[in-house]
C-alpha cells in the first residue's frame, strides 16, 4: 500500500525525539551502517531516512511511500522481545509495515536482507 500522500512521516512526534534521533545517526551500528550502505541515496528505487522519528518512536529505517520500517535488532532484542512486541503493534496502529532483521542476518547474509527488504516495496 502507497502511503506518499501521507502529509505528516513523523506521526507526531515531539522535538526531543528528533534530537534523540539525530544523535542515534551519529552513532549506528555497524549492522545499521552496512544496511544504511546499501538502502541510502534511493539506490532501491525508493528514499529511506535513518534513525527516523515516529510519535514516541525512533525506528532503524523508514520508506513513507510504502509506510515500511526496517529494524534492525542487536543483542539487546533478546532481552527485550515483550517491549519490542509492543513497539511493533503501536506502529502498526499508523498502518505501518515492520520489517525485523538480527544483526547476525545482515552481518552474515546482508544480499537476503537487502531482497526481503525489497518484496515490501511494492
């Protein structure tokens, strides 16, 4: 589903969150980096932003025109999956789309993450 004629990318979200965002840009990982290599300067046809604020949120990477989130989870996930659980189904509630990668997947086969990434923009 299209969502370019969303007017607003960020759902609300307040000043400190496009701080916090900014800051988080400035300190990717090292999987966020190698996906950012590939996804950045819409060289999958479609512009994605990184560290992108929506409402309380700031997620990994997000393409408006299809309202699709990437995620990319490091070892802290494993700790945290009823947060993240929770963090899915409210931005589901703005008809996002969440798309969930370990950074062992984009380490060791970042070609697969790049092709799933792909089948969600259409």
């Amino acid at each position: 589903m299209i969502r370019s004629s969303r007017p607003d990318m960020f759902f609300g979200a307040k000043r400190e969150i496009f701080q916090n965002a900014e800051m988080l840009r400035l300190n990717m990982t090292d999987a966020e980096n190698i996906v950012w290599e590939r996804i950045n300067k819409n060289q999958l046809g479609y512009r994605f932003k990184a560290q992108h604020p929506i409402d309380i949120f700031i997620v990994d990477f997000y393409c408006h025109k299809f309202g699709v989130v990437v995620e990319i989870d490091g070892e802290i996930h494993n700790l945290q999956k009823e947060y993240d659980l929770g963090r899915t189904h409210e931005l589901e509630k703005f008809g996002l789309k969440i798309i969930r990668f370990t950074n062992s997947e984009v380490m060791n086969n970042i070609d697969c993450v790049i092709s799933k990434i792909k089948e969600h923009l259409v």
